[in-house]
C-alpha cells in the first residue's frame, strides 16, 4: 500500500523557499516525489449564495404547496354541484395533489 501525502502551501516567496528546500530533501532519498499543482481561485460567496437559495426554495414549495391547496378548497366550495369536474381539474400529472 503507498502512501500519499498532500502538502498546502500559499505561494508567497518564504512558502516558495520551504517547497524548494522540501523538493531538495525529498530528490536526495529517492523514496518521493515532489509535484506542483495549482488549486484554481474559488468564487467568494457561491456556498451562501447555494444555501440561501435552498432556503428560498424550500419556503416557496410550503407557499405553493398551501395556494394549491387553497385553490382546491376554493373549487370544491364554488362546484359543489359537480364533484367529479373538482376531482378532474384536482389532478396534477393524473395524480390527485390534495
């Protein structure tokens, strides 16, 4: 089984002086290897901008959910008279969402 190690340092020139020296030590026992990769800026904000967006999403399903149901009541009080036609127009993808 090999082990991996992952070091992180910023690039500022002390860190750029350690990574060298690193490298250096690593090149004179032949045990590792030393590679360079650089980890792309990430936007500031995208996280919060995701979870307000969750909760945003998640009170407009509890609103539309509650006018759906509204709106149901209101028909079956307006269409007393024909049951069936509230039922049919109740229908959301064939499936009854009351």
């Amino acid at each position: 089984m090999t082990d991996l190690w992952l070091i992180s340092v910023p690039l500022d020139k002390t860190s750029l002086t350690s990574v060298e020296k690193l490298k250096r030590t690593i090149a004179k026992t032949n045990l590792a290897s030393c590679c360079k990769f650089s980890i792309p800026d990430l936007k500031v904000g995208i996280l919060d901008s995701l979870l307000s967006m969750s909760d945003d999403l998640s009170r407009l399903d509890t609103l539309t959910e509650s006018v759906v149901k509204k709106t149901c009541q209101c028909m079956r009080e307006v269409m007393e008279q024909s049951t069936d036609k509230v039922l049919e127009n109740a229908l959301a993808n064939g499936e009854d969402k009351d």
